[in-house]
C-alpha cells in the first residue's frame, strides 16, 4: 500500500523481467521505507516471542491509542522536515491546548465551541511561526524554540495546577470504547480514530496537490525551486500551519485521553515526534522521506516502549537510549541510501 | 539573411559593479531560428550579459527588444514569463521528485481535487517525445544522468512557459560524447522549430559543429559578431585571447632565465598523474628556479592540474614525487608541510577568508603549518603582516582591515603573501591576475619571476597568453583534459594558439 | 621543519622589517566606534536595561546581605546560578563558531550529574541499600576521583559529537540530536532510573561553597572562562576556529585541519557541560536524569546569539556569551523578583527571545548601518574602503 502511494505509477508492465527491474528500482527507491517496516515488523515479532503476552491482537490496538498524540505531531512534523525546517513548538502546542481547552470546559464553555476554538489557535499559532520564519529570516530552529517557550508559558499562565475535565462530551468521547469488526476482544476509542484520519489527509496532501509536492521540492533545492517558479514562501508558511493544526488536534486528542489539562503535558514530545520522523525514513535535511514511514516510526517507538512494559524489569530509560540508538541507524541508512544515489 | 528577424535586440548595454566594468557597450542579437555562440574568456562579461537577459542583474544603461517591443526584465521569473528560459550545466530542477513534476509542476492538471497523475505523466511524455527522448517519467529525477536532466530542464522551459529564447549556459562540460551528440540533436530540432538558441560553451569544435554564428566578448566588451563559415578556428582563439594573428611575434619576450639545467631532479615529478572526469594522466615535471606555464582555454583543466598538484583532490591513477618523495597522502595539510603552496582560482571562495583581517589572512597558512601550539603572538603577527604588505604593496589603512573591503588585486596578493610567509619551495599560481587592473598584474608578474630568481619553482596557470608567454621558461597546453603540447624556450604565440585551439 | 622556521625569522629580518618600523601600533579608532564595535557592547547594554528596570521597579534587587561572613542577595544569586549556563555557554560559543550547534548539552549535563551521583553513592553493585546506608554523609570513591569521572564523562561525550561531525560527516544538528534523544537514558541507565539524592556534604562545596565571601561557582566559572580564553587566544585554535566558521574551503585550502578543529570544539563544549552538571548536582543536593539541566541548551544558544555570535559561525567572543548567560538569569530572577509566577517565566523567556531576534535581524543591522554610513560621512578619516 506504501509503495503504491508513494509511487503512483501509470505504467506497470506485467512481463517478468520488468518486474524485476521494477521490484529492484523500488525496492531501493523505498529503502529506508521499506526498512523501518521490516525494523517494526522484527521488533512486533521479537516482542511476541519474548511476551506471549504481547501476541494478543488487543496490544496492536494499543499502540495506536497510547499513540495518538504522537502520530498526530509527528506527521506535521514530518511536513515541516520534508521542507527543510523543523518545530520545535509541538510539545508546547499539546499543552497549551489541554490547558486553554479545560480551563474554557470549566467556564463552562461548550466544547463544541472549545474544539474549533482551539484549531484555530494551532493555525494561527503555525502561521505566526511560519511568517516569522520566512519574513524575518529567523532560523526555524530558533523561531519555534521560542514558540515552545510562548506556548508552555502560556498554558502555566492559564493554570499552574493541572485542571481536570469533567465535561460530558468529552467523558463519553474518553469512555467509549468500539470494538474493532472481525476480531474478538479488540476495541479502540473514539480519539484513536483521529490520527488515522489525518493519516489519510496527510497522504492525499503530500501526494496528490501542489502543496505537498512543492514541500518535497523545496527541500531538496529551495533556489531551485523558486526558479521553477513554485510557491516556495505560501508552502513554507503554510508547512508551519499545517504542524500548528497538527498539534492543537494532538492536544484536543491528548486531553480527551487523560480527561486533563496541564502545562507539563507532552514534556520533550518534539524530541520523540523528530526521532519518530526520521526512524520513519524521513531525511533530516528535508526533501526525501514519506509520511506513511513515520506512521511506522511512531509504531516502533510504541513497540519500544510495550516491550519495556510487559519486561517489567527492564526500566523506561532503554526507551530513550533504543530511540537514540535507532535514530543512528536510520541516519546512517539514509546516507547510505541518499548519499550513494547522489553519487552513484 | 537579413530578412531574418531578431528574437532578441541587446543595445549598448553596460554593467559596473564597484570595482569593475563588466559590460561596457556591449550590441547583442538573437536571430529566430539560429544557434548563437557566445565566446569569450574568464571575465569577458558572458554571464553578466545572460544575467542581463534573464533579469538577474539590472543594466545601468543600454536596452533590450524582444520581437521588436522594447522591455525591461525585472527578475529572472519575469524573463521566464517573456519566453527566456536558461538550461545551466548545474540543471536547477529539484531532482527528488519525479521528471513529471518537474516538467509539470506550476502547471500540473487536477482531477476530483487532486492531482491526475496519469494525465500529468502522459503531458511529461508528450512534451520529452517533442525532444525524441522517451524515459519513465515516473522515476525521480536523480535517478537519470546530467544529459536526461538538461533535457527535463528544456523539455519544462518549453512547455510550462512556452520558450521562445533557450540559453544553454556551458551544458556540455559534464557531458560525454554521445550525451553531447544527443543534446546536438534536440538542439538542432528546436531550431527547427524557430527557436533562437544561446550556446555557451568553451569547448570549440563544439561551436563549429552546432553554432550557426559567434559573437565574441573579451573584457567586458564586443569584439564583434561572425559567422561562423568566414571565422577560422585560429582567428577566433586570437580574437578570444585579443591579439592579431597578423602582426605575429612582434613582443619580445623577457626571461630570467634562459638556460635550463636537465640534469638536476625535478622537484616536482608527476607521472600519469589523472582522477577520473578531471584530468586525464599527465607527465609533469618542474625544476627549481622554474617558471612553468600551463595554457589552455577555460576547462581545458589548468584547475584540476593545480588541484591534484596540492592535493586539493586526490588523484585515482599515477603517482606524484616531491622532492624525491612519493606523495601518499594527498591534503592541503600535507602539501603545506612540503612546502608546495596553491593561490586558487576562486579568489573569493577558496581563497580569502573575507571576514577576517589582512594579518589574520596572512599568517594563516604559516600558523597552519606550525599547528596548535606554536602560536604566534599578536606583535609577530604584525611584524609579518606589515613587512608582506609593504614586501608586496598592500594598499590598505592598515593590517587589521578586513579582507572583504580590498579590491581584487589587494586580495591576490594577500593571498599570495600568505603564502609567501611560508617559504614553500614550489608556488603553483592559478589565474593569480585575473581582475585585477594593469598596474597590480605587472607587479604580481615581476614578483613570480623574482621568486624564481630565488630558486623557486612556479607553476603558473593564466587565461591571458601573453602573460604565460612573457614569464613561462616552459609552457606545457592542456586541452580537453589532456596535455596537448609541450613547449621549452622560446615559443611564438601563434604555436601555442595552435596547440590549444587542437589545429596543430 | 627547523631550517624553514629559520627562515621565516630570516624573512622577517629583511630590509623592509620590524627595526625600521619599530613596534607597531593599531591605529586609533573614535571611542565611540570601538564601543560599538566591541563585542560586549549589546550584551552589556541588554544587561544594564534589565538591572536600570529592577532600580525602579524592584529596588531589593540590589540588597546584599551578609550571614556567616558571606553574601547574601538576588544579584548573588544571579551569578550563583548562572553559573553553570555560563559554562555551557562558553562551549557552546566554539561550537558555534565554527558553524555547527550542539542540542546535547543538556544531556551531557544530565550524564555527568549521574557520574558523580552514582560515584557518592556507598551503594555501588548489588548490595542491598539501606537507607540508613543511603542517606549517608559519606561516599564511595574519593572526591577528586568523582571529579575526573564527572569530567570524563562529559568530555567522552563531546568527543563522541566530535567525531559523527567531524569525521561522520553528519550535520551537526543532526549529530549531536541522537546523543540529545539518548543522552538521558544513559543518564538514567548510569543512576538505575533513581533520582539520586546527595548526602555527602563534600560534594556541596562546587555548588553552594563560598570562598572569601563569594559562591565557589564564580571561582569555577572565572577559571573556565581563563582556560578557554587562554587555549583559544595563547594558541592558534580560536583563529582556526573562526576561519572554519567564516570559510570552511578557504581554510580547507590553506592547510587548516578543519576537522580536527571541530573535534576540539565538540570536545571542549562536553567538557564544559560536564563541569556544568558537576555543579548543578552539587547545588541541588540531588541528579534527577530527567530534569537537571533541562532546556539549558537552548538557553546556551540563545546566550551565544546573545553574545553576538553568529549562527552561521565566525568571530566569537567568550566573555559576551558568558555575559549573554548572566543577562538570561538577571532576567529570570528580576521575572521572579517582580512577581510573576515562576512557571510562567517560559512565556517571558519567549517575549526575550523575540526581542533578541528582532534586535539581531538583518533589518535593524540595515538601519543600524545606515546610521553608521551618515556617521563616516562627516568623518571621511575612517573611510574603510580603499582600492588599488
């Protein structure tokens, strides 16, 4: 399905011999894809031997609903890395909106009012950073740091405290559970259907417009691109809106789940988001790279951490330093992969 | 002929930038349906005149008619919408994506909201078929070599702005013969197709395969429009370098040093010395106290020699003797420590460290040499820098003056002062005087052939051939990447011409 | 090697040389340009706007009190604790300089905190702990050897960045993020997970030690900041340094060794993070991998940009992004002072952040130029540009 989406092809040519040509162009075209598929499926499996406990199909659904928040962030962030930037300010976006939205739920605002409101503030947030970044030079990496500042700042200004969500709509959005058709004893919730969705969204924005392949040529060669007469300044801005949108949902979602709002939320997510990213086949410096991979690289980072669960002994700290350690890999793959296509 | 209208009139167009006077005057035009030359050396204002045409730079005076209608090209986007497009040899296209989107791209079509791939494939095949090339389009662009991609970067000037004007700016120097021969063709047809076409290029039996007429600029100025049936290969080297084959000889030529001593081991021995796409191997041998001359046309790999000489790159094949020495690490670093310096020819880029001060640019390589520790104090520092700039005559306020605001010639010799500061024992020059003005180029000139006079052995490498004729013992012509002649002693111009021009 | 030093000494000694010139002398610039020009001049200004604010708005700021013969006050405690980001500060400066950034320092803060934590530790292996044995004032390893593994420790992983940037040919953000990602899992590795509290009261001395009335930290900071300077301007390093950073292949060309400069860089900048991790642990009694030293590189970096470094590298200076560091912590206690909450300091860092931006943007450097260029024309004197 990957390679489909990210190679919609109009020729295939069923002779034997083209096919393997074509398996062997793919094969390499999607190394790092196909890799961090190959790394998730070896670390499922391994899990599933070393925990039977792991085997029942429920602990797949898991990662997707302990997940959320995650995959949300990660596929703005993918957007933003593909350009050639980065965003540091998705943690603080995740908490400023469970913070905003359930200081407004107890105002007694309704949420069919908060949840919009809290959408627009990610664009407009986005936005702001993106034209900060474009029009006034600022290095993306200093121009977001700053927005992770703002946004964490402003959510202890809402609440030093944590803030509890006792609004209806959202209780029966946490609680309800759906089972999942065809196989017995799964279920997810309401809010893990969302990253999924946008998921989805995400694939036809790369794919299938303007904007997102202006994104890929930007950051390959953002001279080259502004000659070609692409809109590089609209993209670039609008990346940034996009991960700002990203992150008020992932934040909307994050507060349903915990039922809370708290500026200490999502402390260091954009470190997971990036390594998410680029265990995803992302390349860091932007223009290769594909959103469904960091599906996967969110899959294996919640991999990492079911595994270190159901050890029990093993503590949370292997997380990092397995992330770490994967991160490495992975550059060292995509140079591998980009730099020999560059030079071969 | 004359009933062929001009796609393009230039008129009296100049461009100064401070310092220099890169186009003075300069008449330009581009007929419909021809393929249109522009020669000249380094410097000779080529790509300040397409940076006029295509809205990169603005011309202080002068005017441009294209079709007959007086414009103005505000930005290289606007030149594009007036049917101007430029095909580099570095292509700017995005190589990530596939060659479809890079032909279709601004304009891909839609379907249901989103982007109809195989309508935007099947256009990417119609538009690459107009050239008689048919490739996958569904492929990244990187994935297809330099020649396909200038052809990508043709086939989307012509269908996403419907190019009336197409500027080849040096698209054959990565190119091997066949790829050369294929973007002949495609050249041919679209000329056929009555599209005017500016070929750029320094390779010159290209021009006479393809060109249909030549004009030549040296300097900044126009020496003239031909075509290219009434203008002999030799004539137009000479027209190129500004000197009249007519009125041969007629410079005496100064030399230190006219006897040679054979006997003595070179310093520097390079035997088939080559890197693959850079330099094919070459023999070279230089002596102390020797000025070498290497002539050739630009690309001819005067700069590649230098490179591999001091190890800027290292070679794939033969071997390289310094001072009875095989060379086994190849490093700036190491060619340092030899006592082998380079003044590149990049002035700007490889050269200076612009922000930094007239001392700080000056002990550099000397501090490089004696490493971390043996540092320099502030006051020696001075004393060095003071005694190069007054050694050298560094016009400057003083020695901590940044780099970045002396003119050209105070950079050359800056450069050559830290060098100088060394002590190395083989000084390879490349272009050491190109832009810079006639007063500074005699001094940097007397200065190599006083450094030879102090034993010292001297490559240097110069577009301007009376200069390597005036200083050179030994002149050793590259062309195409290969030696092509070697000359000792007295040798008049016109040989040399010869040699480069390949009509020996 | 010894026959061209000889001659270099027999070059300077030429006609056109030091005798008939005498010692030379710099020419004089207007006190007011060379105030401006000084690298200090922005960092110091930032700092006198915020301390000029606390005059008004928060006059206890300036109280200093003296209990037990040592001193006592917010503006002690500013350098108190700004100490370690100085430090941090100071590395982060070389690594910038030559280009590159470092996203690991407060990871390697957060190793080197563990180091020392788990030395002091009496508990080491797999002894059952007690907490009687727990909460000892005592430790396991002698104290000048828990320094050299704290420093060690730092300093390995600054060479670890070092080499991925120098020698892997990665991109600097990009290198020094996996140890960034990593980093604190090895921390929480080295500690078993623990936040480790610290009994041994010997250990306190770098944070919360006062010699001659004054917090040890400034003593510490002082000598980094001496040590830095004198490798950096007694040895040809820091020069090598901004050559890198202004033009890698120019420097490349000329024989520098530019990879072995930015191993330095990297290296120095971990050995700086550790010693700042040393005192952090020190002064907070305790080294929880997860928190000590949050945030501290972007503050550092900040703190350089501060200091006017660029991003792109180049020309540095030690004592302004030292300075650069005092200015974000006079800033933080004069938040704290005035009375806003603490947590709500991030917002406030943000609003600094922005006016440090717009300050350094390439739009007041135009206006800040142009009020220069009307200055150079009533004084012709100056002029810089000059051509053959």
């Amino acid at each position: 399905m990957a390679q489909e989406m990210s190679q919609p092809r109009a020729n295939f040519n069923p002779a034997l011999a083209n096919v393997m040509q074509w398996l062997r162009a793919n094969v390499v075209r999607n190394g790092p894809l196909l890799t961090t598929i190959l790394i998730f499926a070896v670390a499922y499996v391994v899990g599933g031997q070393l925990y039977p406990a792991m085997q029942k199909p429920q602990v797949f659904f898991n990662l997707f609903i302990n997940n959320g928040s995650l995959l949300l962030v990660s596929i703005g962030m993918t957007f933003v890395i593909l350009m050639g930037g980065i965003d540091l300010s998705v943690g603080g976006m995740i908490a400023l909106t469970t913070t905003a939205s359930a200081a407004l739920l107890k105002m007694g605002v309704s949420p069919f009012v908060v949840i919009p409101l809290m959408l627009v503030m990610g664009v407009v947030f986005g936005f702001t950073q993106g034209s900060v970044i474009h029009f006034l030079k600022v290095q993306p990496f200093i121009a977001t740091l700053m927005g992770l500042f703002f946004a964490r700042g402003v959510a202890y200004i809402i609440s030093l405290s944590s803030i509890t969500i006792t609004d209806s709509f959202y209780k029966t959005l946490a609680l309800t559970s759906l089972p999942i058709p065809f196989i017995a004893n799964t279920y997810i919730y309401i809010p893990t259907l969302v990253a999924p969705i946008m998921l989805l969204v995400a694939v036809y924005l790369a794919f299938f417009t303007r904007f997102g392949r202006t994104l890929y040529a930007i950051g390959n060669n953002e001279q080259s691109a502004l000659l070609m007469g692409l809109p590089v300044a609209r993209t670039k801005i609008l990346s940034y809106t996009f991960s700002g949108f990203c992150s008020a949902l992932a934040g909307i979602v994050f507060s349903i789940s915990l039922l809370a709002g708290y500026g200490q939320f999502a402390t260091g997510m954009e470190l997971d988001a990036i390594a998410s990213v680029v265990m995803g086949g992302t390349l860091l410096t932007g223009g290769a790279g594909n959103v469904v991979g960091t599906l996967f690289g969110v899959l294996i980072y919640g991999t990492i951490v079911s595994i270190l669960q159901f050890n029990g002994t093993l503590s949370s700290w292997w997380t990092r330093i397995g992330v770490g350690v994967l991160t490495l890999i992975f550059i060292g793959i995509q140079s591998l992969f980009y730099f020999r296509k560059k030079h071969g | 002929m004359a009933a062929v209208p001009n796609l393009v009139t230039m008129k009296g167009i100049t461009k100064a930038f401070p310092g220099v006077v890169a186009l003075e005057d300069v008449d330009f035009a581009l007929r419909r349906g021809e393929i249109h030359a522009l020669m000249g050396e380094n410097g000779a204002g080529k790509s300040t005149l397409i940076k006029v045409l295509t809205g990169v730079e603005h011309p202080d005076s002068g005017s441009i008619e294209l079709e007959g209608k007086p414009i103005q090209v505000r930005s290289p986007l606007h030149s594009q919408e007036l049917g101007i497009s430029t095909v580099y040899q570095e292509v700017n296209l995005c190589t990530n994506i596939s060659v479809a989107e890079n032909i279709m791209l601004g304009r891909e079509p839609y379907r249901f909201g989103s982007i109809d791939w195989k309508t935007m494939n099947r256009s990417a095949k119609t538009a690459l078929k107009r050239l008689d090339i048919e490739i996958d389009v569904s492929r990244p662009l990187a994935e297809y070599s330099l020649a396909i991609q200038q052809m990508v970067a043709i086939a989307r000037s012509l269908e996403i702005s419907g190019a009336k004007i197409l500027i080849l700016d040096e698209p054959t120097s990565s190119l091997d013969a066949n790829e050369t021969a294929l973007l002949f063709d495609v050249m041919r047809k679209l000329k056929g197709e009555g599209l005017g076409i500016v070929f750029i290029t320094h390779f010159l039996e290209q021009v006479y395969r393809i060109a249909d007429r030549i004009t030549v600029l040296r300097n900044g100025k126009l020496v003239g429009t031909y075509d290219v049936a009434s203008l002999p290969r030799l004539e137009l080297v000479a027209k190129m370098l500004g000197r009249s084959v007519t009125e041969l000889d007629a410079m005496s030529q100064v030399k230190t040093q006219a006897e040679q001593t054979q006997a003595v081991k070179p310093v520097v021995q390079a035997n088939a010395l080559g890197l693959h796409g850079a330099l094919e191997p070459l023999d070279l041998e230089l002596h102390r106290g020797e000025v070498l001359g290497l002539a050739g046309l630009l690309g001819s790999g005067r700069t590649e020699t230098a490179n591999l000489l001091f190890g800027v790159d290292a070679p794939d094949s033969g071997t390289l003797v310094v001072k009875d020495e095989a060379v086994k690490k190849f490093s700036p670093n190491e060619s340092l420590k030899r006592g082998i310096a380079l003044c590149p020819e990049d002035r700007k880029a490889e050269g200076v460290v612009g922000e930094l001060t007239i001392r700080e640019n000056i002990i550099l390589a000397l501090q490089a040499r004696y490493g971390w520790f043996k540092f320099l104090d502030k006051q020696k520092q001075y004393t060095i820098a003071q005694e190069y700039i007054q050694l050298l005559g560094i016009v400057a306020p003083s020695p901590d003056q940044l780099v970045k605001n002396l003119s050209g010639g105070n950079q050359q010799k800056v450069i050559l002062a830290r060098w100088l500061a060394t002590n190395p024992d083989v000084l390879i020059l490349d272009e050491p005087t190109r832009g810079i003005d006639v007063g500074a180029k005699a001094e940097i000139q007397k200065l190599v052939l006083q450094l030879a006079a102090q034993n010292k052995s001297i490559v240097f490498i110069s577009s301007e051939l009376e200069e390597v004729l005036r200083i050179s013992q030994r002149i050793v012509v590259l062309r195409d990447h290969k030696k092509a002649a070697e000359f000792t002693g007295t040798v008049d111009d016109q040989t040399v011409m010869h040699a480069m021009a390949g009509t020996v | 090697m010894t026959e061209n030093l000889s001659t270099a000494k027999g070059a300077s000694e030429s006609p056109a040389s030091a005798q008939t010139m005498g010692r030379f002398r710099p020419p004089r610039v207007p006190l007011f340009k060379r105030v401006r020009e000084s690298a200090l001049f922005w960092p110091l200004a930032a700092l006198a706007l915020i301390l000029v604010f606390d005059a008004f708005y928060a006059p206890s700021f300036f109280r200093i009190e003296i209990q037990d013969g040592h001193l006592y006050g917010n503006l002690i405690d500013v350098v108190n604790n700004a100490a370690p980001l100085m430090l941090v500060a100071i590395g982060m400066t070389l690594v910038i300089a030559t280009g590159g950034i470092d996203l690991s320092v407060g990871a390697v803060i957060a190793i080197s905190a563990a180091m020392g934590a788990v030395l002091i530790n009496p508990a080491l292996g797999n002894q059952l702990i007690t907490n009687d044995i727990l909460t000892r004032d005592a430790t396991n390893t002698p104290l000048p050897l828990i320094v050299l593994a704290d420093l060690a420790a730092g300093t390995l992983c600054g060479l670890w960045n070092g080499f991925l940037v120098s020698r892997g040919r990665i991109q600097p953000m990009v290198a020094t993020l996996i140890l960034m990602v990593a980093g604190r899992g090895i921390a929480q590795l080295i500690t078993n997970g623990q936040i480790m509290t610290i009994y041994y009261t010997p250990y306190f001395w770098f944070g919360n030690g006062f010699i001659l009335g004054l917090p040890v930290a400034i003593y510490i900071v002082v000598g980094v900041l001496i040590l830095a300077w004198f490798v950096v301007r007694k040895t040809s390093i820091g020069l090598f340094i901004e050559s890198v950073g202004l033009n890698a292949k120019s420097s490349y060309y000329t024989g520098i060794n530019e990879k072995n400069v930015k191993l330095f860089a990297y290296t120095f900048c971990g050995f700086c993070g550790a010693i700042a991790g040393l005192i952090l642990s020190s002064n907070l009694h305790s080294s929880d991998a997860n928190n000590i030293g949050l945030n501290y590189e972007l503050d550092a970096i900040l703190a350089v940009v501060m200091g006017g470094t660029l991003m792109s590298g180049g020309r540095f200076s030690l004592v302004a992004s030292a300075i650069g560091a005092l200015v974000i912590w006079t800033f933080t206690i004069t938040v704290y002072t005035v009375g806003v909450p603490a947590n709500a300091l991030l917002a406030a860092k943000a609003v600094l952040v922005l006016a440090v931006i717009l300050l350094y943007s390439d739009y007041t450097r135009r206006l800040l130029n142009r009020f220069e260029r009307t200055d150079r024309k009533t004084a012709p004197s100056t002029d810089v540009e000059q051509r053959v």
